[in-house]
C-alpha cells in the first residue's frame, strides 16, 4: 500500500435514480438516515446545501478512532459545486490539534444513470496523511452500501 497516494476512491451501483440519491445527498433529514459509517452515528448540526453552503458533521463512535477526540470526528465542509442529479463537490476539514488530519480534502460524488439504476463513484483528493487508503476505502463504502439501502428501501 502506498501511503503516499492521497487519492482515495469507491464506488457502487445503487438501484435508484441519480435524481433520488442526489436528493439523499442533499436533503439534511434524508442525509441523517444514511451519512455516518458502520459503527458510528451522525449529527448534523449545520447544513447549507447551496454552492459556497457550509456544513457541520459530527460522527461518534463506540471505540477510540476518532479525529477531534477519542471518540468523535467534527467535520466542517463546504459544497463548492453542486449539478442536480450529477454531481456533488465538497471541501472537507476535520476538526482536530494532530497535524496529520490537517488540510482540505475535496470529495467529489458523481452520479452516472445506467437505466433504473446508477453508479455512485466518490474520488477523495488530498486526504489527510492519518488517514490510511483502506480504512478510508472501507469507510466509503460503508457509507455508499448506507446510501444504497436508504433509497432502494427507505432505511439503512
């Protein structure tokens, strides 16, 4: 595994229309249902989902792997580009005093329609050097499978 490549990516083919999973994305009560990972819960304590909009992600978990503290991750991002149906851009920092979670990570959603169902690819750029290629990866998909049982069934 190279460490040095912060280029992190995943992707999954969900049964629903990209016009669904990027309302899922953008509305604040649906994103709740579906954003946090396996093993963490979700608070949402801010949400602008507009170009220039900014949002607060607060992730808790049972064992100590978080970011800000033992058990937490305070995400603070930004929707730099946001194409209904298509695409979602985001500017992403973790809240955290331990220079290896420093700096801005841009995750990119792109939605691409393949008949009833749609391929969901997200490319993480400039992630952080704590974060390892394979827990973020395992995280990502978590949270596509998440996405993906939240709008073919309505629940996670």
């Amino acid at each position: 595994m190279d460490e040095l490549d912060r280029t992190h990516r995943s992707s999954r083919l969900i049964s629903a229309s990209s016009a669904r999973i990027y309302s899922a994305c953008i509305h604040q009560d649906e994103l709740m249902c579906w954003i946090a990972p396996e093993g963490a819960e979700a608070a949402i304590e801010q949400f602008e989902a507009r170009q220039g909009g900014h949002f607060k992600i607060v992730l808790s978990f049972g064992s100590d792997i978080g970011k800000s503290s033992a058990r937490t991750d305070v995400v603070l991002g930004r929707f730099v580009t946001l194409v209904p149906d298509q695409r979602i851009v985001q500017a992403v920092d973790f809240v955290s005093d331990r220079p290896d979670f420093a700096g801005t990570m841009t995750m990119d959603w792109v939605f691409h329609p393949s008949g009833d169902k749609t391929l969901v690819s997200i490319v993480a750029q400039d992630v952080p050097q704590g974060i390892s290629k394979a827990d973020h990866e395992i995280g990502m998909a978590s949270t596509l499978a998440n996405l993906a049982g939240f709008v073919e069934t309505g629940h996670r």
